[in-house]
C-alpha cells in the first residue's frame, strides 16, 4: 500500500487538468512575444498611414476637413460664420500681435491655419521679450500663466478647422475603448455601457449617415489591413499553441497575404449579408408600399421580412459572439472564408453557453493587462522625460512626458518652444508615439490570439478536435 510520500502533489495545473478554459490564460503571455507585437505594430503603422492619406486627399477634395469642430453629428459651418469666428479670434490682441492682426483681418477671408501660425508667431515674439527683459529666470508657473490665453486660442482655432474622418473616428474609439476598460475594472458596468453607447450613436451611426461613401472605404481598408495582418497574428499562435515552430514576422504576414482575400472577406462576408437583407426589405418598401392596391399585398407578406428580420438579427448575434474567430477560423484551417465563417457560426450555435464563459475569461484577463500596461507605459514615458529633462530649468512648455494614463495625449503643446528645442520636442514626441502604439499593438495582438485560442478551444468542445491539429500550410 503507497505511503502518504508517494502521493503526487496537488497543483493549479493538476486541478485543470482536465478543463479547457484555463488554456485560455496562456492568452496573454503568447500575445505578447515579439514577433507578434511586430506585427502589430507595423499593422497600426500601415492603417495610420492609409488613414491620413485618405483625410489628406478627402480635405483638398472638400476644401475642409470632413467633420466639423463639434463632432461626426454636427453640420460642417457655413464659411461666413467660421471666418467670423477665426475674426473674433485674431482680433484678441492680447494673443495676436496687432500688426499681424491687421493683415489678416485685412483679408476677404481668414484660414485656420493662417491664425494658427498668427498665434504661435505672436507668443514666440512675447517669449522672446519677457527672456531679454526679465531681470531673473522665468519660473515655470510664470511660464504657464503667460501661455494659457494663447493655449486656449489655439484650441479655438482647432476646434474651428475640425478634423479628418479617420482621424475623429479612431480617436473617438480610443476613448470609447479606455473608458470600457476603466468601466470593467472598476466593477462599474453602467460607465462601460455608457461609453459603448457614446461609441455606437456618436461615431459608428453618423459615420454611415453622414458620411457614407468615406466610412465604407474606410470600412473596407480596414478589413484588409486587420485580415492580413490579423491573419499573420493568427496563423502564428495557432503554430504557438499547437507546438509547431512558430513562424517569424515576415513569414507569417507572406502566409496571410496570399490568403487575403479569403481573410478579408471573412470580416466582409457577414456584414455583407446583413446589409445587402437591409437593402432588400429597404427597396421592396420603398417600391411596394408606394403603389395602393400592391401595398396591400405587401402588408400581407410581411411575415417574409419578418423572417428575414430574424435571420440577419441572429447573423448579428452570433457576429457579435463569434467575430473574433472569424480570421482564426481561415488561419486554423488554410480553407476559404465560406468555410471558416460557417464554422465560427456551427460554434456559437453548438455552444453559446460555453462561449460567453470563454469570452468572460477572455475579457477579464485583457482589461486587467491593458489597466496595468497602460500605468506601466505612462509611467515609464513621464519617468524617463522627467529625468532627462528635469535639470533643464523652466521652459514655455515641457519637451516631453505629462502624458496621462488611459489618454496619451502627445505633446499638445510643442508649439510653444523655438528653434532646436522645437525640433528635439517634437523627435522626443514621436519616441513617446511610438510607445503608445507597442501599447496599442498589445491590444490587438491580444485580440487576434485571444480569438486564435478561444476558436481552437471551441472546435474542441465541438468536434472533439486536439488544438494541436491544424491544417499544414501548402502554399
């Protein structure tokens, strides 16, 4: 009879053994090994880039940028009004010198960035004043009293020139993301639910109605950017988890760009379906319902757009559960998108239970990384500029850090220093940009490996399939 001595001891893992939803842990920890943050990163680069081309190309094409000061839902104002406006602005002498003042109001008209540089000129020309008249160093609360009039006029002025599509609709979803995140960890749903809602009626909605033709381009170069390099993500943590060698940056993004569009259409195909029964029951009313005598008949076959209603409500549902598996689907199995989204939707439907415990897992573990990364990341962008700037004495504004956690503004205010300290501001700027997308590529390389391990973990629960056995890739 074995003694006490030979019994095998008791562990998390052996306690796990034989459940599937801890394998999900090992989320985080593959998300972040490098080869995938470099994916992630270039990805950010490559959307970043694309997406103030098409704000610079959409402003010269407009004139102006395509959404007003006040947000997507607001009108673009008339042009007697705002060069009324940036002629309030100007007029205030105590942030325009007079003499650049009076040549601009001299003008028919007055452009934003033409006060812009009025306002910038005029404090370079003060600070330059106060430096040569004062009989000791400015103290840095003497430099943020003399800048504040003029910080404020160049928020008026931006405010008045508005912005890009993209660039309004992917700082609003960052904001709408931190505040969910900050929501979840808090335990406080209603701030998270309030913040997704700000998102769906403030940014998503009025970019369809508003602005149609530039959300769906912008719609459609997101899907190929996030497939192929999500598929690249994707197609490398499932090499992580089934034990294969995992492919490096390069190898795994030549794998998801000759499955391109198989990935794209992936994301595309379900919200292709839900629109195009939307545009059917849309031109059928508009027709049908017009014509007496036929409307009656309509009305009768209501029941047909009732089921249709009902058919893309679940395509909807099971989007909203499901969608993250979407390109993992295609990745997992080297098929087509028609197969790998048949499979995600067999999944929800064979097991939503399960699924929505999986995504919980999921979400808990990610808003708790992000709540820790994002404190990690700010402090260590205001440790290092406040140590290497700290000896530096008081400047008209700080050439680096005072970035706030959750936010990461970058450099709001570098216009108010000259010459080479403007230059170096602005390098130091972009070294602090680019950790705030390693922190953002964090993000989405969690949200491609996460649906990796959680479709692997369902097609388990399913077709009793190992997660080790995925489809080869044949090239």
């Amino acid at each position: 009879m074995p003694g006490t001595g030979d019994r095998p001891p008791i562990t998390v893992a052996s306690l796990a053994a034989g459940l599937l939803w801890p394998r999900l842990w090992r989320t985080l920890p593959i998300a972040t090994r490098p080869g995938r943050l470099i994916v992630a990163l270039v990805m950010l680069v490559v959307l970043l880039g694309f997406g103030s081309v098409y704000d610079m190309l959409d402003t010269a094409w407009r004139g102006h940028p395509a959404v007003a000061g006040a947000g997507l839902d607001a009108d673009w104002p008339p042009a007697d009004r705002l060069d009324a406006n940036l002629r309030g602005i100007v007029s205030n002498t105590n942030v325009v010198d007079p003499e650049l003042a009076g040549a601009l109001i001299a003008q028919e008209t007055i452009r934003p960035g033409q006060a812009r540089a009025a306002i910038i000129k005029s404090f370079r020309k003060r600070s330059t004043e106060l430096e040569l008249d004062a009989q000791a160093p400015i103290t840095s609360v003497q430099w943020d009293r003399i800048r504040t009039p003029y910080a404020s006029a160049i928020r008026d002025v931006e405010l008045l020139r508005g912005s890009g599509l993209f660039e309004t609709a992917s700082r609003n979803t960052a904001r709408a993301f931190n505040e969910v995140v900050l929501g979840a960890v808090s335990l406080s749903p209603a701030r998270s639910a309030r913040a997704a809602t700000w998102w769906w009626s403030r940014t998503l909605v009025p970019m369809f109605s508003r602005h149609t033709a530039g959300a769906v381009t912008l719609g459609l170069l997101a899907m190929l950017i996030f497939g192929v390099f999500g598929g690249a993500i994707a197609r490398s943590t499932a090499c992580d988890i089934a034990g294969w060698p995992a492919p490096g940056p390069g190898e795994s993004i030549g794998f998801a760009w000759r499955r391109r569009f198989d990935f794209s259409m992936a994301l595309l195909g379900p919200a292709l379906f839900i629109g195009a029964v939307a545009l059917l029951l849309a031109i059928v009313g508009a027709v049908a319902l017009r014509i007496p005598g036929i409307d009656v008949l309509a009305s009768i076959l209501y029941g047909v757009a009732l089921l249709l209603g009902l058919l893309a409500a679940l395509c909807v549902f099971g989007l909203c559960l499901g969608g993250l598996m979407l390109i993992p689907s295609v990745a997992v199995e080297c098929t087509d998108w028609l197969d790998g989204v048949q499979r995600v939707y067999a999944y929800v439907a064979g097991t939503p239970g399960r699924l929505v415990m999986y995504l919980l897992a999921l979400a808990t573990q990610g808003a708790l990384a992000y709540w820790a990364l994002s404190l990690i990341f700010a402090g260590a962008i205001n440790f290092a500029a406040g140590a290497t700037t700290g000896w530096l004495g008081a400047k008209p504004t700080e050439m680096a850090g005072h970035v706030e956690p959750f936010v990461f503004q970058i450099q709001p205010d570098a216009w108010a220093l000259t010459g080479t300290s403007g230059v170096a501001a602005h390098a130091m700027g972009l070294w602090e940009l680019t950790a705030v997308l390693l922190l953002a590529a964090c993000v989405f390389s969690y949200l491609f490996a996460g649906g990796t391990a959680l479709y692997l973990t369902l097609r388990e629960v399913n077709d009793q399939q190992d997660m080790c056995d995925i489809s080869p890739d044949l090239g």
